[in-house]
C-alpha cells in the first residue's frame, strides 16, 4: 500500500483559498442579513430623525419597535434556511458565532438604554462601533475589502460621534450603515450573481 502523499506547503495554501473562496460565495449569498438591517436601520434613523427634529413629534422613537418585527422576520428566515443541507466550513462557523456576539452585545445595549435614565442619548456610539466590530471581522474572514473599510470607517465615526447629540447620531448612523452594510451588502450580492453567471 502506498503512503498517503504529504500535503506541501502550497497544497496548504490552496486549500485555505479555495475553502475562503467557497465561504465568500455562500456568505454573498447570504447577503440578505446585511441588506435587510442596513435597510431597515438606515430607514428608521432617517424616520426617526425626521419626526423628532422636522415634525417635532414627541412620540418619534415608535419607529424604532421595528427592529423586533425585523428580529422574527430574519429568524424565520434563517430557520428556513438552516433546513437546507450545506456543509459548514470553519469560517462559516466562526462568522456564525461572530454574529451572535454582535447580536447579543446589541441586545444588551438595547436593555441599558431603556433601563438607563440618559444612555440612550449616546446609544449611536455604541451601536456605530458594534457595526464596525461585525463588518471588520467578517470581511478579514472572507477576504471581502469593503467590509473591512466599511468597519474602519464605523470606528472612526464612533469616535466623531461622541461629539454631537443625539438627533446628529441619528444620521451619524444612518451614514455609518449605509458604508458598513448596505453598500457592502450590494457588492457582495453582485459579485456572487458575477461568479454564478459565469459558471451557468
């Protein structure tokens, strides 16, 4: 019986790419997750801005009771697609845990703001370097450069953040998951129809 034959050095290396490979396709074609909060946060920043500042509405942070709607409707939708056999790499597990610590940490920070008597006024900050922290090791994970600078950009404007109040975060954030998510988001998306149309 032959020996089995040693992986070289190169082998290596073009097994991790391929495996990197094959996680940027299935992550991009899970870009739903990236598109759908960077929407629904980017709208209702912009609402609530509007109806704080423009219309002077007191009750303006009604707006914001979408976020659970958004919760259910993406864990419904994960559900769905968990049923679905694909076989999970490393990176794909590892993005899987990344997540649920950004999720967790979200959920945390929503509780502080509520049970805090002035927290939420610099509630943006936190949240602003939350999307940096997701996006920038997602995209070092897959190899994706506009993720890594969309989560770049996110730290510094959590810093700059600090510096305004709280109708100026609202759009600090809007502006911070329109570069974090939403444009990502679409790239990524593109890219995947790209390498599908390419291999029909």
């Amino acid at each position: 019986m032959q020996p089995d034959k040693e992986f070289s050095p190169q082998d290596s290396l073009a097994l991790i790419q391929t495996m990197i490979s094959k996680t940027k396709d299935s992550f991009a074609d899970n870009t739903f997750y990236f598109l759908f909060w960077g929407w629904l946060v980017f709208g209702c920043s912009l609402v609530s801005y509007s109806l704080k500042v423009l219309l002077h509405y007191p009750n303006h942070y009604f707006i914001w009771w979408l976020i659970p709607v958004g919760g259910v409707i993406t864990w419904v939708y994960g559900a769905r697609q968990a049923k679905k056999e694909r076989v999970k790499s490393f990176v794909d597990e590892a993005l899987d845990h990344v997540w649920l610590g950004v999720g967790l940490a979200f959920f945390v920070l929503v509780l502080v703001n509520v049970l805090g008597s002035q927290t939420w006024q610099t509630a943006f900050t936190y949240y602003i370097l939350l999307y940096g922290i997701g996006t920038f090791v997602t995209g070092n994970l897959i190899r994706f450069k506009p993720l890594v600078l969309g989560g770049l950009i996110n730290f510094v404007l959590a810093v700059v953040s600090v510096r305004f109040g709280y109708d100026s975060q609202l759009l600090i954030g809007a502006l911070a998951i329109l570069i974090s998510y939403i444009i990502p988001g679409h790239l990524l998306r593109a890219r995947l129809q790209k390498n599908t149309s390419q291999h029909a």
